[in-house]
C-alpha cells in the first residue's frame, strides 16, 4: 500500500516537472517570438530608411547632372540660342539603378511659359499686357477670366481691388482666413488659394505658367509652346502657332524668327531666343521607396554658372513616356 502510494507522489512529481517544463517552454517562445518581432521591425525600419536615402541621393545626383548638362550646353554652344533640339532638352529614357530600382529625370524651359508674376509688374502698361496676355489664355483653356484678376490682386503691392479680383476683405472672410500675398508667387499652390479658384481649372492652366523671380516675361520663340505664343498678341492665331511648334526652331535671333513670321512683329520686344530659367523633375525608385525632386535652376548669362534657386519634394512626377508608376501632377 505504501509503495503504491510512493509511485503515485512520484508520477505526481514527474507530472509538475513536466507541466513547469512546458510553461518555461512557452514563455521562452512567447519571448522569442517578440523578440523576433521587434527585430524584423527594426530591419524593416533600417531598410526603408535605407531605401529611402539612396533614393533621395540618386535624385541630388540627377539635379547635380542636369546643372552639369545646362553648363555644358552654355560651354560649347554659347549663351545666344536655346532650343529643343539642344541636349539639355532631349528625351532620357527611364534607366536602372543597379537591379535595385530606377530613375527618370527631365528638363524643361521656364522661359518658354507665361510668367505670373509678370502681373506684379509696377509699370502699368507692363501690367496691363500681361493681364490681358493671361486672359487670352483662359479663354482659350476655358477658364473664368476673371482668375485673371485675382491673381493680380494677389501679387500687387496694394489693397484696391482690381475687376474681378480681391483683396484681404475677400480673404478674411474665408474658412480659415489669410491675406492676399501682395508680392510675387513662390509656389504654384498659392493659385488654388485665389478667390474663384478651382482645383479643376487650376489644374487646366499649371502646365501653361510658371513662376519666375522676377516680374519680366520674355519669350523664347524656340521653347515656347503653341498657346503660349498664340496669346501674346490678338493678331496670332492659335493655328499659326500651332504650326510655328510643329516645325523645328533654333531661330538664331528674335529679327530671324519675326522675318519668317511677321504676325509676331508687333510683340517682337517681348521675345527671345535665350533661356535663363530651367526646372529639373526627377524620380528615383529604390526598392519600395521612392523619391520625386523639382528644382529651379538659374543660368548665369554671362558665365553659364547654375545656381538652385528652389527645390520641391511635394510635386508629382509627371512622366511623358506614362510609366505607370508614375503620379500624376498635383
């Protein structure tokens, strides 16, 4: 009897090891499990952080190359003419980025677009052209005319209200309330803050305008897009203009092109055949992270030095080939 009992305490003992064991076990997985868990989030973290500096790098190296190739360009074939069959503005095709990713990088010219800041301008006759350069436009976009005038508003230096514009009595009244700038543009988003804007029409009107610091707005005749040219003056139609870009144009002076097109006489001031203004758009893709780099860049006239005068991580890339990772612009 009392030996029966004696096997009966030691299975008992064996069967508390045993369930110690096990728990020990499962704390022990328990640990190991999150510890596990905590380590693949921070390789995880690492990674994309990783990721994401390259990316960020590749794309400093494609503004570093696009000032490299608009510095050339000035080396070798002067600072007189620019035009599209030039290299700075050839079509680069997307290009690998060592198996890990890839990277697409673009130049356009700032001086073949309208200039909304020309609209600061305080020689009033310098004012009044461009207001009503900019209302040709919209009209032809389809835009209200009177975006004109707001954004006239926005950037003169005074509070009086122009047309169809407004000032800061309009604005204060808006949810939540700021002023109108009173000075030039800096940022293309500042246009969706106008007074009648919509984001659809601002959309419309983005790829046709620019921003430059200044409030001049020569032409480049061998840049400029087809609307661009056609609404510098109400004697140029949209057809003549449309067949001006459809041709190849390295016009070497402004007195060649209006000998060959005498429509554009009467606004020959406000052309030229130089370009001083670019902006670089790139995007770099490594691994899951990706990158997207506007940047403004001015050319020295004289000398071809490149200095940045912007950079914007928030815009989109837009991608001319459609690649379908690319975003549209905002």
């Amino acid at each position: 009897m009392s030996e029966s009992i004696a096997v009966d305490r030691l299975n008992n003992q064996k069967g508390v090891a045993l369930i110690s064991v096990l728990l020990v076990v499962a704390v022990l997985v328990a640990i190991t499990t999150r510890l596990l868990s905590g380590h693949n989030l921070v390789v995880h973290h690492h990674s994309a952080s990783f990721e994401q500096n390259q990316a960020l790098q590749y794309a400093y190296g494609a503004e570093t190359f696009a000032r490299q190739v608009l510095f050339e360009d000035h080396s070798t074939s002067g600072p007189g003419v620019d035009h599209l069959g030039e290299s700075w503005a050839r079509q680069v095709l997307p290009f690998e980025l060592d198996d890990i990713g890839y990277m697409e990088a673009q130049i356009t010219d700032l001086n073949g677009c309208f200039n909304l800041n020309s609209l600061a301008a305080t020689d009033d006759i310098v004012q009044k052209r461009s207001l009503k350069r900019l209302k040709r436009m919209l009209r032809e976009l389809q835009i209200n005319e009177a975006f004109a005038d707001n954004v006239r508003d926005w950037v003169d230096a005074d509070d009086r209200v122009n047309g169809f514009g407004a000032e800061d009595t309009t604005y204060l009244g808006k949810f939540p309330p700021h002023r109108a700038a009173n000075t030039t543009i800096s940022h293309r988003s500042e246009l969706f803050l106008l007074d009648i804007a919509e984001p659809e029409q601002v959309r419309r009107l983005l790829p046709y305008v620019c921003l430059l610091p200044f409030t001049d707005n020569n032409i480049n005749v061998n840049t400029a897009n087809a609307l661009t040219l056609a609404t510098l003056d109400d004697g140029i139609g949209l057809g003549s203009a449309e067949a001006i870009t459809m041709t190849d144009r390295a016009f070497q002076s402004v007195e060649e092109f209006v000998a060959a097109h005498p429509e554009f006489a009467a606004v020959a001031e406000d052309l030229t055949v130089r370009s001083e203004h670019f902006a670089m758009h790139a995007q770099a893709v490594v691994g899951g992270a990706s990158v997207t780099l506007y940047s403004h860049l001015s050319r020295n006239l004289s000398d071809g030095r490149i200095t940045v005068l912007q950079r914007d991580f928030a815009k989109l890339f837009r991608s001319p080939l459609g690649i379908e990772s690319s975003q549209d612009n905002q």
